[in-house]
C-alpha cells in the first residue's frame, strides 16, 4: 500500500473514498462502489486496523490504495485538509464518504463542511444495515471477541480469516492426539478461545479444518492456535511458512480434561461436528450451482 505522502499530483485520481476501512466490510464496499474509472482508497491508519491488516485490503478491491497515518492529520484545518487532498490529485472530482465522516483537529468537522470546502461532488453514503444489524468495524470486532463468527462473517461478506507464521508445536497433536499446524499470529485480532470449524489454506491449497484458539488448559496452559487439516494424514501435511485460518463456526468453549484420553475423545467429537459443517456448505454451495444452470 502507497503512502499518501509519495504522491504528488497524480491525474489519474478523479474520485477518492476516504475513511479507516478495517474489515473492508459490506458498507466499505457501498462506498466504494460509488468511485469512477479514476477512483482511488484513502485509507486513515489509526492502528486499530486489526481485522483487515495493511497489505491485505488489498484482496478486496480492484482500485489503488493510499495509507496516511491518522496522526498526521488530525491537527489540520478542514480547508489544509482538503488542499492536501487537491495537491495529491488535482484532477480530483468526487469524494466519498460515510455518514458519520468526521476530519481535521479534533474531528471538529464533518460532512457539511466538507461540502464547503471542497469544490467537486461529495458523496455521503448512508449507515448501511444487513438483516437488521449496522455495518461497522466496532460491531464486527465485538462479534469476534465473542466468538459469533457466522454473523461477523455476514457483516463483512466473507468468512473472517487470520494469518501467520507457521511454528514448531511441542510435537503431543501428532503422537498422543491429532496432528496440527501450529500458527504465530501478530496483527490480526483473535477470536474468543475456544473450538472452531474453520477452513485452512496452506499454499494454494483450502482445506477443510478443526481449529482451537486459547490456552491449552488440559497440557501446559500456554496460549497457541493450531488447525487440524480434516481427511489429511499427518505424513501428508503440506509444508508451508504461513497459513491462513477462515472462521466458519465457534464449536464450544476452551475446557480443561484430566486426562489426554478425554481431550482426544472430545476432538474426534469436534472434527465430526466440523466435518458435518463442511459438508453442509458443499451441499449449500451444489444446489446453489444447480439453480443458477
């Protein structure tokens, strides 16, 4: 993603959405889907982007992205901020926002004001709702930390996904209970612990999978995230350096076992559960193929 201080008036801007975009969510594509054939995305760092990290907005739109870090502007007046905006593209036409836009020290100004100031088209889009619940990163987030992976999900059209680096585990997955990749993960937020049906892409490859998140309680209390890829022997496994996990479905809470033979009994539970889920999916994912022949 570009700085916006490395560009100097580039013509080939002609409207710009401007906001913090993290999640990259139903109501951030509304926005979007009001920019040109010129259009670009100012994304405001406010390093709170947890749910969508830097680069990998990305993955969710075709149109050039633009980062300014917030505190670099939130000193400015509304007309310096404006001209900043003209300077970067001075064939800008359009401006896109949200309903509850605010910019310039303090936040003291809003979409009014820009109006004022700026002196081509500003587009205001409208709080946008889906089945009854507002669009909004803070919504999302809550709903991960929560652990209500099928509507977080639905907020951001797409399954909620981490990723990171794969790392050695203490080696009990592949000889007492189930193989497992084990995963470092830094910028993205984690969801609440527990047990989860979730799809796991390695390489090129998406796998269906059972992932645990938490401490685990029944062995040495250390935090860890570790997939199980379902139907994969543990010889097969694929070896990779990251790994990406896409939520589908909280299964339980973490739980504490007094012996590694319940623990064991109750993954095999969780893998049947999961692939039951996946399967479901498939079936949803065939008949939906089939009606649109």
């Amino acid at each position: 993603m570009k700085s916006f201080f490395s560009i100097f008036g580039d013509p080939s801007v002609t409207s710009v959405a401007i906001g913090k975009f993290d999640g990259m969510h139903l109501a951030h594509q509304r926005l979007f889907s009001y920019l040109d054939e010129g259009g670009a995305i100012l994304t405001v760092d406010a390093q709170r982007g947890n749910l969508t990290p830097g680069e990998y907005k990305r993955e969710f739109t075709p149109f050039p992205l633009y980062s300014i870090p917030l505190g670099k502007i939130k000193h400015l007046s509304g007309e310096r901020f404006i001209y900043m905006l003209k300077k970067a593209f001075p064939n800008l036409t359009k401006v896109v926002v949200g309903y509850d836009f605010r910019f310039g020290k303090n936040r003291a100004f809003g979409v009014e004001e820009l109006r004022g100031y700026f002196a081509g088209e500003v587009v205001v889009v409208p709080e946008v709702f889906h089945c009854g619940h507002s669009v909004h990163s803070e919504a999302i987030r809550e709903l991960i930390a929560q652990g209500e992976m099928n509507l977080a999900g639905e907020l951001l059209g797409r399954d909620y996904f981490i990723e990171g680096r794969v790392v050695r585990g203490n080696g009990l997955g592949s000889s007492a209970l189930f193989a497992t990749i084990n995963l470092e993960v830094e910028s993205f937020l984690i969801p609440l612990e527990g047990v989860y049906a979730t799809k796991t892409k390695v390489g090129e490859r998406c796998f269906g999978s059972v992932s645990f998140v938490g401490k685990r309680l029944s062995v040495d209390n250390l935090f860890s995230i570790e997939t199980h890829l379902l139907g994969v022997s543990p010889h097969a496994i694929p070896k990779t350096e990251v790994a990406r996990i896409y939520f589908l479905e909280r299964l339980r809470e973490n739980r504490r076992f007094a012996e590694l033979s319940s623990l064991k009994a109750q993954i095999s539970e969780d893998i049947g559960r999961a692939e039951q889920i996946h399967a479901k999916a498939f079936m949803g994912c065939m008949n939906l193929q089939g009606g649109q022949r």
